[in-house]
C-alpha cells in the first residue's frame, strides 16, 4: 500500500514511494569545459572511414581466398560481388552521413540518418539483384559468404579496439 500525504512547502500529494524513485536516476548536471575536454579524450571518435578501409581489405582477402583455395574464378568473382554489395552502400552512406553532421539542426540531421539508411538497403537488394546479370555462372553460396564475412567486419574492428567503448569519467 502506497502512503500519500502532502507535501509541506506546496500541499500537493505526493506518494512516500517518491522519496524511494529518487535514487534511480541521478540528477542531470552539465559537464564544464575541461570535464567535457576530459571525455571527449577518454572517448575518440571512431571513424567510420577506417572500418570501411578493413572492410575493403577483409573483403578481397575473402575473394582472393576463395580463388587461391577452389581454383575457380567464378567463386572468387560471386565472394568478391558479395563484398562489394557491402562496401559500396556503405561507403555512400558514410559519405552522406558525413555531411549531415555539418547541419546544425538535430531533426534534419536525424530524418537524414533515416533517408540514407533506406537509401543503403536499397543499394545493397539492388546490387545483389544485379549480381547475376554482372557475373556469369554466379556461386550465391560464395556471394553469401563474401556478404557476411565483409559485414561481420564490425565485430573485427570492435575487436581490434577501432570501436572501444570507454568507461565513465571518474569526475561525475
């Protein structure tokens, strides 16, 4: 059962579970200057560029792999294709997203976001539609395998620390 009782300074009820909620969430308290220089050091901006850049050499390393290993060009071409599905729409929407940060209002900047993210799934179902028009006695196994492997390549870069999330300031 929940107490209500007034509170002295308004008269306004207010629930004795109130007093309990309070320690939940911590006070909003905006950083000073140097506590704001103090965490953009301990937090970095990734770029986005240098995962694009492991994707591209993960991704021909994937295809050359499939040549070298099968012998056949057609599975390192679909291991290749699959790659590429990945790293172009990516690479269009890094660049996009890149100069959306310029803007300074943050409503553009996020409906942006989404318009570039429709715009990259659409480039990536249109490129993997394409795929056997571009590639003769296409593998869709080795174009699969080249498509996950060159996506999972967020996992390597997380792994690598390119992704690292640090841990809270000290001074809050």
């Amino acid at each position: 059962m929940v107490k209500i009782a007034s509170s002295p300074e308004t008269g306004i009820p207010v629930s004795a579970s109130d007093d309990a909620d309070e320690g939940l969430e911590p006070e909003f308290k905006p950083l000073t200057a140097e506590q704001a220089q103090a965490w953009r050091q301990q937090n970095p901006v990734v770029s986005p560029w240098r995962v694009l850049a492991l994707q591209v050499v993960v991704g021909a390393l994937v295809a050359v792999l499939t040549g070298l290993v099968s012998g056949q060009f057609r599975l390192a071409a679909s291991a290749a294709w699959g790659s590429v599905a990945v790293v172009i729409p990516a690479v269009v929407f890094v660049r996009a997203l890149s100069r959306q940060m310029r803007r300074t209002q943050s409503g553009f900047a996020l409906a942006g976001l989404f318009v570039w993210e429709l715009v990259k799934i659409i480039l990536t179902v249109a490129l993997l539609l394409v795929a056997p028009k571009v590639i003769s006695d296409l593998s869709w196994f080795a174009l699969v395998a080249g498509f996950v492997v060159t996506m999972k390549v967020y996992w390597l870069a997380m792994a690598l620390g390119w992704m690292q999330t640090k841990s809270k300031p000290k001074f809050l």
